[in-house]
C-alpha cells in the first residue's frame, strides 16, 4: 500500500475438471477497503489454468487510490486508522480459450490486519 495505490495478492485455488485448459483474462473489480470506496481494481496479465489441475494461483490486484475521500496520502491515513479493516472486491472474472469467454461473478470479502 502506497500513497497512490494499493496492491493486492490473492491466493486461489482452482479446480479444473476439463481436459482442456484455459486462460483468466484482464478482469475489473470494485474494491471497498473498510465499506469506503476505493475505486477499480484490475488483474494485471493473463493467468493460463491447466487441463485436469487443482492448483493454487496467485493473482495480483491493484487500484489506483485517488478515488479514496481525501483523496491521497490524507485518504490512506483515514484508513489506517484503524488495526484491522474488511477488503470487499467486486466485479466479474473473464475467462475463456480461443474465442469463447465467458464471465463469473466475484464478491470476496477477507478481514485484514494492518501494520505491526
């Protein structure tokens, strides 16, 4: 977390029963630190998930943190007022192979601590 954004890593783990396999695209989400808006969130490059795999994937997210009330450095600091804080990202995951893609709804919510 900086002035100007903040970046997330999630670790998912993804079952894929098909044999064959498929890419997570460039996806947006809305991002609420702590019920404030924060703005849009993206998933940065294209993750390639494998045919008969269950393995844990690490995604990164970022958002820019202009959006934040106060905007910059005074908006981080309301939010790190407190110890803990609630990170709500919302949105949909494109995924797909070739041509076709389709899309999954998104609402993960995880409970933070912040600093020491």
């Amino acid at each position: 977390m900086s002035a100007k954004e903040v970046e997330f890593e999630l670790n998912v783990k993804i079952k894929n029963p098909n044999r064959f396999g498929f890419n997570i695209h460039k996806s947006e989400f809305d991002i609420k630190f702590s019920d404030m808006e924060i703005g849009k969130a993206h998933i940065e490059k294209k993750v390639h998930i494998n045919a008969n795999s269950e393995i844990a994937h690490s995604f990164i997210i970022s958002a820019d943190l202009s959006k934040i009330v106060g905007g910059g450095i005074v908006g981080v600091l309301m939010l790190l007022q407190n110890k803990k804080a609630t990170v709500n990202i919302k949105g949909e995951i494109v995924a797909g192979k070739l041509f076709y893609k389709k899309k999954f709804p998104v609402d993960f919510n995880q409970s933070i601590s912040i600093g020491k």
